[in-house]
C-alpha cells in the first residue's frame, strides 16, 4: 500500500471511531433518559399510592370521628331526655302532693232548702230543668257542682265552695236567680218562692259518692219521709241545735 492509501485508511478508521463514541453516548444519554423517566414513573406512583393510603385512613379516620360524634349525641340526648322524664315525673309528684293536700282541704257542702211553707208545687215535669238551671247558677258563681235533686218541696245541691264565695252568698244566688226563673216557666208558679233559711252541711271528700248517691235517689228516700224529717235527721246527724220555730223559714 502507498502512503497515500494509508493516510485515507487512518483518516477513515478516525471518523468511524468519532462516529461510533458519538453513538454510543448518544445511546448512553437515551439509556440514562429512559432509567430517569422510569424512576420518575416509580416514584410518582409510589407518590401516587401513598396519596391513596393517606386518603383512605383520613377516609376511615373521618368516619370513625362520625359515628363516634354520632354515638356521642346519641348519648348526650339520651341523658337529655332522661333528665327531663326524671323532672316531669318529680312535677308530677309534687302536683299530685299538691292536689292531694288542696284535696283535704276542699269545702264540700251539701245544702238544702224547700219550698215556702214547704209547698209542692215543684212537679216532676219542671224538676229536670230547675236542677241543670241551679247547677248553671252554681258553676257560674265559681263552684263546682257534683248533683241537683230534690222533689216537689225541696231541692238538694253537691257543690265545692270557691274560694272566693260564701255559703250565705251561694244559696242567695241560687235562690233569686232560679225564683225568677221559676215564675216564667208556668202560670201556676208565678208566685213562687223559696224559704227564706237553708242547711248546708260540709261533707268530705271520701263521703262526696255517697251524697252524690243520697241525692239521686231523693224519690226513693221521701216515699216514707218528709222534708222536715229528713232535715231534722241531718241536724241530729251534725250536731246541729235547733229551734223548730225558726228552722223552717
């Protein structure tokens, strides 16, 4: 070979060899790309995972706050509402202390009073509507009124004193309202009127039944007994002095 050959050889040889370390870097550059997109890859999903993790235990965490506030209310309205039966049922308890003394101290009367000069002239006919007009007088007047009855020359009344009435104011309403009231209600009655006295007799509580019963059975009681026997029985039965010449008006 002649020099010149051999120049043109090295020359060659020179490039290739330039050529082929460019190659290689290059394929050494891209080599170290794809490893550093591949680690970029692993970590963003292991960033990727433990953001998934750190959401589901904030998940769980936030749930199990949840139920246990839940519960917590649960129970804090629960105490509540024991807390006001417990304090209904003590009101209540002290109401029925409350009513139960009010009770035994409840002015029961049963009062009584005829006809002028014990007249019968009360028929059966106007009886209804005379006892539910004297029970009317007596609730009106702030009394409770259990019972009316009576027959042709006496009425019986059932009633619990307000506290604001008197027996003596009671028996005067009762009396001037159902006396006016009575003379329209028949041409026979157009002069009535009722004795001028009365009886009133305090009954207590467990013995209200049994007047109540007394007085609806008025009918029974006066087919062998007068007014003025019945009234003087109760007088005996009270202890009440009288005088039979003042007792009857």
């Amino acid at each position: 070979m002649t020099a010149l050959m051999l120049s043109e050889i090295s020359q060659n040889i020179t490039i290739w060899t330039g050529i082929g370390a460019f190659l290689g870097g290059m394929a050494l550059v891209l080599m170290a790309r794809l490893y550093t997109d591949k680690m970029r890859r692993a970590t963003m999903n292991a960033e990727i995972k433990g953001l998934k993790i750190a959401a589901e235990a904030e998940a769980q965490k936030i749930h199990a706050q949840a139920e246990a506030d839940s519960k917590s209310e649960f129970l804090q309205r629960r105490k509540q509402f024991d807390q006001e039966t417990e304090k209904t049922r003590q009101e209540l308890r002290s109401e029925e202390k409350r009513l139960a003394k009010r009770e035994d101290g409840i002015d029961h009367k049963m009062d009584t009073f005829s006809t002028k000069e014990r007249a019968s002239c009360l028929a059966p006919s106007v009886r209804p509507s005379l006892h539910a007009y004297l029970a009317t007088v007596a609730r009106n007047a702030g009394c409770d009124c259990y019972r009316v009855g009576g027959v042709a020359d006496h009425v019986h009344l059932a009633v619990r004193l307000s506290r604001t009435v008197t027996i003596a104011v009671l028996v005067e309403k009762l009396k001037t309202a159902s006396s006016k009231w009575l003379k329209t209600q028949a041409a026979a009655l157009s002069g009535f009127a009722w004795q001028r006295g009365y009886g009133a007799f305090s009954v207590g509580p467990a013995d209200l039944a049994a007047v109540v019963s007394y007085i609806d059975n008025q009918a029974e009681h006066h087919r062998t007994r007068s007014f003025q026997e019945e009234y003087r029985a109760l007088l005996n039965k009270y202890g009440i002095e009288f005088d039979e010449r003042f007792v009857w008006d």
